[in-house]
C-alpha cells in the first residue's frame, strides 16, 4: 500500500492505569537520552483509554506481552514488550522505548498502526494474536522501567 493511501488515524488504544503510570515516567525519564521515542510514546500513552488493572483484555498488548504481527515488509513476527533493561531483539524481547515498541503498547489483536521506522521509513503493522503477561512480569516489572536502557 502507498503511505498517500494509508489511513493518519490512529486505532484506539487502552492500557492498564499501572503501565500507563509507569510508562509515563519511564518516558519523562528518558526524554533527554531519546526524545523522539519518549515523545512518542507520551502521545500514545496520552491518546489512550486507562483501565483498572485487571480490566484489561487478555487481547490488548501490554507490558510483558508475547505477541504476534505482520508488517508490511512481509515480516511474521512473534516478541514480547518489556522495558529497556530487558531488551534483546535475539530473544525477541522489543524494548517499549523503540518506535515498534511504542506502537504496540495497548493495541488489540486486529489492529494496525502505522509507525516511522528510526531510519524515518512508514511501515504498518498489524497485531495478528497477543497472549497476557505472564503473571510473574507483573511484580518483577514495578522497577524494571529504570534500569539502564544501555
């Protein structure tokens, strides 16, 4: 698809007010070392719709969450997205402070979202399956969000 026929709305987005809080200050943190990504990822967090946590779909991708999509570069990819300190695109852990990871949070499975690469290439991608967190990242995660992102 040409990026002229492709839709600038962004899907509607929902996160859990516990990644939303975390998230938030993660990225006021990391505004100075990443601003573009930090940017980014306040204008999702601020477009999105908070829920309790717990009120979540289990089909909503969010932190911790093991995923499927496919791109537009035929990619079929299946990550999970966690915090800088946990990275490791081998593994396929994608780092929420990425332009990809900043695009999934709070997606459902069926949507797209266009994103800019950080080579400022468009590319879309769609969630094709999302499994919950396991229930272990949840704890574990309250102080992962300030190791270093190095």
């Amino acid at each position: 698809m040409a990026p002229e026929e492709r839709s600038h709305r962004k899907p509607a987005i929902t996160v859990t007010q516990s990644d939303h809080d975390r998230l938030s200050r993660l990225a006021e943190a990391h505004a100075a070392r990443s601003p573009a990504v930090s940017e980014e990822l306040l204008a999702e967090l601020d477009r999105a719709r908070i829920v309790q946590d717990g009120r979540i779909a289990v089909r909503v991708v969010q932190m911790g969450s093991t995923l499927r999509f496919t791109s537009d570069l035929g990619e079929d990819r299946t990550v999970t997205l966690v915090f800088p300190g946990e990275a490791d695109i081998a593994a396929g852990k994608v780092s929420i402070l990425t332009p990809i990871g900043a695009a999934l949070i709070g997606l459902a499975a069926g949507q797209s979202i266009d994103w800019i690469a950080r080579d400022g290439r468009a590319h879309r991608l769609t969630v094709k399956s999302v499994e919950a967190p396991a229930a272990s990242f949840a704890s574990y995660a309250v102080g992962a969000e300030f190791r270093s992102a190095s």
